[in-house]
C-alpha cells in the first residue's frame, strides 16, 4: 500500500515547477502501478501548448476557472470545478487559465517525473518500466 501526503510532496524532487504550473507529482512510474497521479496548478494570465503525443491523460478539475481549446479544431471547452476532460485521442491544446486552476491529472503510461515539455509540448515516449 502506497499513502502519501501533498506535504510530503511540496519542494521535494517531485514538486516539479516550470514557468506556467507546478505538478506535484504524487504518484510516478517508480511506484509500480502502470499510471500516474498529479496534483496541478496552472497561473492565472498563462496559455500553455501541450501535445501528449505518447501519453493518454484525464483532467479533473476541482479549483479555478479557464479554457482548453483543440488546436486542431478550434473547438474551445470551459474548465471549472467538476469538469473533466480527457486527451484520448493525443490532442494537441493550448490550456489557458482566467483563474487559478488545481487539476488532478493521470497519465498512461506512467510518467517517472523527470519529463520536460520539448518546443511541441511534447514529453518524451516512455521507455521499458522500471523493475
């Protein structure tokens, strides 16, 4: 059994920061359990272009307000509390915050927590699990 706490996790090496949001990184692909949990924050006045071009992930809002918009499409989708979406099909999307948002966000495959979002917003394609 795995328990931790978000205080656990703030300013240890899986609080990782960049310049637009701050993922505390609950549980990773060293855990063992075949997903990832995170517990984000998105700054208000941001826009962020994600590609999850390797990865699945569901988002589940539970503070703040903002937009995720399909670059793809156009399409624009609100996000506030008790809004989930899921990026099923790898799409490309600008994410843009009004007001501060904290999402819970899994990603399948697990991440190990050292990704970074390359120029296409982009993380890295999973390697074999770890043992």
């Amino acid at each position: 059994m795995i328990v931790r706490t978000l205080e656990e996790i703030i300013n240890t090496p899986r609080d990782t920061k960049a310049q637009n949001w701050c993922s505390r990184r609950l549980l990773l692909r060293e855990d063992g359990v075949n997903f990832s949990l995170h517990d984000t924050i998105i700054y208000p006045g941001t826009e962020t272009l994600i590609w999850y071009r390797h990865h699945i992930e569901a988002v589940y809002c539970i503070e703040g307000e903002g937009q995720v918009e399909e670059t793809a499409t156009g399409k624009v989708h609100t996000i506030r509390p008790g809004t989930l979406y899921t990026l099923d099909g790898h799409e490309r999307h600008l994410l843009r915050c009004t007001k501060r948002l904290r999402l819970i966000c899994v990603f399948s495959p697990a991440l190990t927590g050292g990704e970074v979002h390359d120029e296409n917003g982009v993380y890295p394609a999973a390697t074999a699990p770890e043992a």
